[in-house]
C-alpha cells in the first residue's frame, strides 16, 4: 500500500487502493465514489456538509487498516502487549478531520484530490464539522491530548467514555447575558463514529442484594436489580502521527434493554411501552457542566457507573478474547481513572471478580489494586465527588456492600499500623460520617489505585501536604507527579500551520514527534533578525484571522496591530477573569483622564463558557461584555482599548486564537488551579505569560526563564498564610484609590444603564469575601500589565522573548506526560510494529 506518510501498515485483507491508498488518486476516485455508494449523490448535487461527509469516510477509510492491526493487538491470543485503558467520563476531542489529515500526513494529498474533483476550499469542509463537545474544559481536553499521544507512541489503548448525544451547551451572549443552546452534534450523523451493536453489555442497577449458596457450598451475594440498562459501543478511531497505531475512543450509548415493555402494550398503553426505554436512554442523553448543584446527581452516579461498567466488562471479554486467565488482568490492562468521575471501577471490577466471576476477594483487590491509577484534577472542596450513602444505596446497592468491606479492611489495617489514632480512622475512612453521611470517591480511588498522581508539581505537592495528606502519610510510595502535556498535533501543527512550516523549514520535521528533544533547536534562531521578521509576520496573519473572526462573530472592529492579551478558559472565579476585568476599568478610568498618546494599544479577548447554575460567573460574563461595551463606545479609550468576548469558545475556534495570542493571561489565585493546559498552547505558539505562580506556570516560568514570563502575585503559601491571618479585603479597596475607584464605578451603574444592583453581589463578594484573593493581588496585577506594555513597545526584543517562550517548552508536549505514565504508573511499553 502506497504511504508518503512514511509508515507501513500490515495489512491483514489486501483491500483496494482507492478505500486505503493514501496518494491524491486514490482519494479523489474513494471521493466520488463515497459521495455517490455512502450519500447518494451526484457531485453537481452535493451540498457543503456532502462533501464534508464523504471526505470524512474517505479519511476514515484510510486508518482502518492500522486500526484493524492496532485493535488486533489487544485482542490476539500470541501477542503480549499490555494495553491502557483510560476511563474517563469527558473527552473533548475537538473536530477531527484536520487532526486526521496530519496524522495520517494527507493534507496535501486531499487538497489535491479535492481540486481533482472540482472542490478548492479544504477549509470551508474543515469549518463544515459539529465538533463533538463531550468535555467541560481541562480535563476532557487532556483526555483527547493523551489518546494522541497514546497512538503517536505506539502504545495500545482504549479511551472508555459516555457517548453524549447532547454534550457541552452552545453558548449565546444575548444583551450580555450567557444563553444556552442545547448541542445537537449528531444532528446530520456522525461519520467519524462505527457502531458495534454487537459489543453490548447490561448494566444493573437500584434493587437489593441476597445472599446464596454456590454449588461449591460457598457463601456468596448476588445482586437482584431493579433495571438493566444496555450499554452498546461506539467506536472512533485515533490516529497517531505518521505511525502505525491506530487506538480507539470507545464511547457507550445507553439503551433499554428491552425496547418495549410488551405488557404495557398489549393492553394498549403504547406511551408506558416506550417509557423504559427513554428511561435508560436518558443515562447517555447529556453531558453534566462543572460546577452545578447538587441537583439531578443521581443521574450522574448512573452515567458514571453505567460507563464504567461497560468498560470493564469488555477488558473482561478482551482478555478472555486473548485467551488469558482473569488473575492476570492487571497484566494485560492499566486503567487509568481520569478523576474520581470512573472511580466506582474500583468497586465494580471487585465485584465482577468477585461475584461474576467467582474469584477470592485477597486475589481479586490484588489485581484490582494493580491495575488502577487515579489522577486527581483539583484540590477544590466544591469539586471533590461525595455521594449521599441513601442514595448510593439506593443505585448501587451491592457496591455499597463491597466499599464498606473495602473501609473494613483499610481501616483494620490503618489501626494495625497507628494504634489509638481514631482521628486518623475517621479522617482515611472511604465514608464520611459527619452530617449526612456521604460516600468519599476521591478515597476510594485513592485505596483502590496503586498509583495516585497530580497534574503538575506545585499541585501535586499540595494534594500531599492538604487533601490526601493522610493517604500520603500511610502510602507514600503510591504518589506520583505527571505534569501535564497538550499535543503538539492539534495545538500547533493543525491550528498554525505557517508557523508549523516555518519551525520545519529551519530545525527539520522531527519535531512534531519529538518535542521535548528537537523544539529547542529554534533557540539560537531567536536573536536572527530575519527569522524574527518572519515569526512576526506569522503572528500578524494569525491575528488578522482572529480579528475577522471576532468581526464575523460579535461586528467588533479589533486592530490587528494591537497587543493580543487573551484569556480563554472555563469561568470560575478562582481563575479571575474578574481581576483582568478590574485591571480593565482601571485603565479606561486612566484613559479618560489622560492623553491615551502613549498607551500601547491593545485587545483584551475573553472566551470562556460558564456552568448554566453558576450565577457568580454568569454574572462575570455580563460585567466583561458590560465594561466591554462602554470601552468599545468611548470615542477617546477605544482609540487604544477594545475589549471582546468571543462567544462559544470551543476546541474549533481555540484553533484560530491560541496562535494570534501576544499575552496569556493565567492569573488564577495561586494553589487553585492545578495545571492548566491553555498555559501550554498559548506558549507553543509564542505567547508570552502574564501569571501567578499557580499549577504548571510555575514549571512553564522555570522552562522559558523568568525574565521571558511576567510574574505577579501572592505564591500559594502566602495566599494561605494571609487567609489564616484573617484578610480583609475591604482595607486594601480602602486604601487602593484607584482600586476603588475601578470597584465604585462598577457599583455606580455604569457599566449598567445605570441599575445600581446589578453587579452589587459581585461587588460585596470581593469587598466583604474576595474568596479569591483579587484585591490582595490587584496592585501587583496593574504594575505587572504595566511591565508588559512597556515590553511590547520593543517589538525585536517581545519577538526573541516569543520565540524563546516556544522554543523551551518542549516538555509540555503530551508525548512527555504519557512516556511518563507508561513508565511510572502503568508499567506499559510501545508495541513496536514487528510485534504485531
Ligand atoms: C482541571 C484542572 C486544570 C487542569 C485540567 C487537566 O481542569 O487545572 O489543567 O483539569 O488536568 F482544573 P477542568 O476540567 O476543571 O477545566
């Protein structure tokens, strides 16, 4: 089979080329012929989304083979490889058919083939796909960056998630205001994706348990349930760079198991009939946002166990697929619990061993021990999954049984180890019994995993020292650090391919695979004036890009010669678009006052969504779109100032903003955020930082050199050291003047068609709270951005400092995070292609 990607593929069936050939004549005739076999369609009849459509089975077409070969490495009986399993109830993998174009290394082959047959405009077909929105932010987008990183390193794996039909809202800003709009991403289908209707499972759930004897005369427990649910796979293939693997995103739709209760309608009750069956559906319709209250929780224990369950049970048949006895599982799958979100696997695979499968309970917590590791994603009380036990008694009733035999045993053997410690007990105990009682998840997998790490060393130092202090105490050798990583694929070579063209065309194309080791070759380019010229002329076409963007999307007129200072992230006020939004009324109050003649222009962009019940932070999208407003309005301050949020901030438009970024703005109050990633791809892409000392800044700041990053604010300890001091936030907005002034014309109404109370409980939440420490980092903020300002008036040095902030962060590629995983945690190695 023809490759120009460099790369050969086993092929199992001698397939046609024109269903796998990777040449432009091969794709063109698979073109047509898809159009007119999958589409029906002629090609003068073909609409946009047709040829989207037949391109995107052409491209799909065009892994099987790898795929085939890959999956059939997991599944073999003669091969040895061990495979990851990586559970996670969000992966945000964005659009993928520009990422399978550079994968697979087509994009030219398909531009050509495209032309052949009478389509030019690659992009209009790349801007034609519904990306599929299945994550909240960070750590679904994570999740897609390690299934990228997965197959470029030739290590076998199966991402296990939910397949949402409806995943993360569309965000409208109406007069201000966010407005959800429900996702309908499957609407016109979803070509990426292969049902495997016969890869189902059923999944119980609710009832109660009875204990039996087996026919050995054993004592044992069964689950009698209340429902099944059917859970049936739905597969995407996930392409490596240029190699051979292919793994694959295995994603569950819920299903009745029986479509009709047939009692129901036989005596003519057709609604009650189909009223199952929209139950159980119901379990895979939506995806849940971050930060919601404690509303409709149920169902989210019953996505995460009915994925989680799904997923275990097919390593389960896999495994037995190869041939390979269950007591060695651990040796053939490392599954890795994305959050606590899948940490009921710790449970479930227990009591598949157990019950199903009639195993000792000793061998069965080795085994399931050994096979899980858990990455905790925040040290935030509010996100730290505890279900009421009722409840959990309620859905999962037998895993209740098995946790508390799991407590049982961890806590004999604690008080073995620390006698007449019961703080110790009660504080380790995988149940909380103060107030109601609530079952403590992040505990769970912390005692089911061999390996519990954070995402990036600051954090993973204080999940040490705060939140799983005592598990560290007990089981220090279990904790890891894995900093997190964002795949240079996606985030440079797809979202700017002219830089992507210019780093090859100066350090070769190793790169891409290899970013840790070959982007510093850029280093020494940093002070050629002519590669300078040329890596200035990047930026400036990939802000004007933006720039049409904002205009198509909001009518704002930016100026693409201003600096491009943005911030784009989930809202939360501990990420403090709030404090940017403080710095921004200080320099329109300056701007009104004095001559603006000296003032480095600049545009200030947002992008963000916020979780529909999080009214604080639906409440900071209006105050950015209000200030917003009245700085684009004034005649004199927009001259240098313009302020924009970008609505429905999303893996496709991220693609056209981290490029055209001067200055990242990462400013969340130090300790709280955990890594970050956005950090990641701002700097890939020559962006400079402006932050706190918080999650990966730290590292990004120590790899780039701290005189290329603009550092401001109280470090973690401080932050905690002025909380036990007792802040009071109202003394430092008493004697700030012009902190005072920017929070009194808030309050004024002036940002609100003068309605005093609008942003009133904003306003006292920093004054009388500020949870968040804005007003304790506020002076430094505005000296900081200051410091920045003055930088970017020397365009030469702000370009050798962009390129330096590129060439040093070579570490934060995924591919560095998972080599990591695979050594420290999962003990996983590539398969070479001979193996296969
Ligand atoms: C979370 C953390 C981030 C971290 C990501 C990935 O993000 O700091 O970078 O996980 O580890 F908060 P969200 O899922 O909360 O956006």
């Amino acid at each position: 089979i023809a490759s120009d990607s460099g790369a050969s593929a086993p092929s199992p069936i001698a397939l046609t080329n024109v269903r796998t050939g990777l040449g432009a004549d091969a794709i063109a005739t698979a073109l047509i012929e898809n159009l007119y076999c999958l589409l029906g369609k002629l090609p003068q009849h073909a609409t946009r989304n047709d040829w989207y459509m037949c391109l995107a089975y052409t491209v799909r077409d065009r892994m099987m083979e790898r795929y085939v070969a890959t999956l059939a490495s997991i599944t073999e009986t003669n091969t040895a490889a061990k495979a990851v399993a990586y559970l996670s109830a969000e992966f945000l993998t964005g659009p993928h058919l520009g990422n399978s174009l550079v994968n697979l290394g087509i994009w030219q082959a398909v531009e050509e083939a495209l032309s052949r047959v009478g389509q030019d405009d690659l992009s209009s077909l790349l801007d034609q796909e519904e990306e599929p929105g299945l994550g909240n932010g960070g750590l679904g987008r994570l999740a897609a960056c390690y299934m990228d990183s997965l197959a470029t390193l030739n290590v076998p794996a199966i991402g296990y998630g939910i397949r949402y039909e409806f995943g993360i809202f569309d965000q409208a800003i109406r007069d201000g205001w966010q407005v959800e709009l429900t996702d309908k991403w499957l609407r016109f289908g979803n070509p990426w994706e292969i049902v495997r209707s016969e890869i189902t499972f059923d999944v119980k759930l609710g009832g109660r348990t009875e204990p039996y004897y087996d026919e050995a005369g054993r004592y044992r427990m069964r689950w009698l349930s209340e429902k099944v649910v059917k859970g049936v796979a739905y597969d995407t293939p996930v392409p490596g760079y240029r190699v051979p693997t292919t793994n694959l995103l295995r994603l569950w739709k819920a299903e009745a198991a029986e479509s009709f209760d047939f009692e129901a309608f036989n005596v003519g009750d057709y609604y009650r009939a189909v009223d199952e069956k929209i139950a159980s559906e119901t379990i895979s319709k939506v995806l849940y946002p971050n930060d919601e209250p404690e509303a409709g929780k149920q169902l989210r224990l019953a996505q995460q166990y009915f994925f989680v369950s799904c997923s275990l049970q097919d390593m389960i048949r896999l495994l037995i697929m190869r041939g390979k006895p269950l007591d060695e599982f651990h040796s053939y799958w490392a599954a890795q619990l994305n959050d606590t979100h899948p940490s009921i696997a710790v449970a479930e695979l227990m009591r598949l061993l157990v019950d199903e499968h009639a195993m000792e309970w000793d061998q069965a917590w080795a085994i399931t021990q050994q096979t899980c590791g858990y990455t905790n994603h925040t040290l935030l009380a509010e996100a730290l999954e505890r279900w009421p036990l009722p409840l959990f008694a309620r859905l999962l009733p037998r895993h209740l049984e098995i946790i508390y035999e799991i407590n049982r045993r961890f806590l004999n053997d604690i008080r073995l180890r620390y006698p007449g410690d019961d703080q110790l007990l009660q504080r380790l105990s995988l149940i909380d019994e103060a107030g109601g009682k609530h079952m403590r998840m992040a505990h769970l997998a912390s005692v089911g995993s061999h390996a519990i790490n954070g995402v990036a060393a600051l954090h993973t130092e204080l999940l040490k020292q705060t939140l799983l202090s005592d598990f560290h105490r007990v089981a220090p050798e279990k904790f890891f650090n894995v900093t997190n990583g964002v795949t240079p694929r996606r985030w440079i070579a797809l979202s700017n391919p002219n830089l992507s063209a210019l780093i090859t065309r100066k350090i070769g194309d190793r790169w891409l695979a290899d970013l840790e080791h070959e982007l510093e070759h850029l280093e020494p380019l940093a002070i050629d004036g002519d590669f300078q010229k040329e890596w200035q002329a990047i930026k400036a076409d990939n802000k004007r890009v933006l720039a049409g963007l904002i205009k198509e999307r909001t009518g704002i007129i930016i100026e693409p010669h201003s600096l491009f200072d943005i911030q784009v992230k989930r809202l939360h006020e501990y990420k403090r678009q709030h404090l940017n939004v403080l710095y921004l009324v200080t320099l329109f109050n300056k701007l009104r006052r004095v001559s603006s003649a000296a003032e480095i222009p600049r545009t200030v962009i947002f992008g963000g969504k916020a979780a529909p019940g999080y009214r604080m932070a639906k409440l900071i999208i209006k105050l950015i779109n209000s200030v917003a407003a009245a700085i684009n309005q004034d005649p004199v301050v927009s001259q240098v100032l313009k302020v924009v949020f970008l609505p429905d901030f999303n893996v496709k438009t991220s693609h056209h903003v981290y490029p055209a970024a001067d200055l990242s703005e990462q400013i969340s109050t130090a300790g709280k955020e955990a890594s970050g990633t956005g950090n990641m791809k701002f700097a890939m892409n020559g962006a400079l930082t402006i932050g706190t000392l918080d999650g990966a800044n730290v590292e990004i700041r120590d790899a780039v050199g701290h005189e290329n990053f603009f550092l401001f604010g109280l470090t973690a300890a401080e932050v905690e050291r002025l909380k036990a001091e007792a802040y009071t936030p109202r003394s430092i907005y008493d004697s700030n003047a012009e902190l005072r002034e920017a929070i009194d014309l808030i309050s004024s109404g002036f940002f609100s068609n003068g309605d005093r109370g609008l942003f009133q409980s904003l306003v006292e939440s920093l004054i009388t709270r500020d949870d968040y420490m804005l007003l304790a980092d506020y002076q430094a903020y505005v000296e900081c951005q200051q410091r920045v300002s003055q930088a970017y008036s020397d365009q030469n040095a702000w370009t050798r400092m962009s390129i330096l902030n590129c060439a040093r962060v070579g570490r934060f590629s995924s591919d560095r995070s998972i080599r990591e995983y695979c050594r420290d945690i999962w003990n996983v190695r590539p398969i070479v292609p001979d193996e296969r």
